[in-house]
C-alpha cells in the first residue's frame, strides 16, 4: 500500500499538477492539507474522474484538509481534534 501527503497549496490552483501526480504515482491513500478551498469549491469531481473517492473539511484561507482513497470512498469519522471545542480551523479528519 502506498500512503502519500501533499501540501496541496491551494487545490484549485494546483489541481492540474494533483491529478498529473495521482496519475503517475498511484497512491492508494492521499493526506493533503492547505486546501484553501471552501468545501462547496473542493473539487470532488475530477478527483472522482481521477479513479479516487475524497473526504475533505475546506476552509477558505489557509487550512483545509483532505483524504483521498484509489478506488475506494473514504468515510468521514471525525472533523476536528478532540478537547478543544474552539478550534474552527480546517486543520484535521479521520477518515
């Protein structure tokens, strides 16, 4: 199995440059962080076009997070760390 993470740097932008690599790379499982996407603009579509199931928790500036999964749909478990209920930043999921 082949587990990979990708400080993505903004999904949108570099998505070109994500779907070239899960193309070459074959990754089984994906980690990517610094999505700077709101989940409504994350781009599920052309990663599923890509062979790749996603779950994600997207926040517009700097955090954001990812789970990718080759053929296969992740399941969302948990959103945010535990112990500390004031922390809204994208920064973590268990998927």
């Amino acid at each position: 199995m082949k587990v990979a993470t990708f400080n993505i740097n903004n999904i949108n932008r570099r998505l070109p440059n994500l779907l070239r690599w899960l193309h070459q790379a074959k990754p089984d499982a994906v980690a990517l962080q610094e999505l700077k996407s709101t989940d409504a603009d994350f781009p599920v579509e052309a990663i599923r076009k890509a062979g790749y199931g996603a779950v994600w928790r997207g926040q517009k500036t700097w955090n954001g997070v990812a789970i990718l999964a080759r053929k296969a749909d992740p399941v969302l478990i948990r959103t945010a760390l535990p112990g500390d209920p004031d922390d809204h930043e994208a920064r973590y999921i268990e998927a």
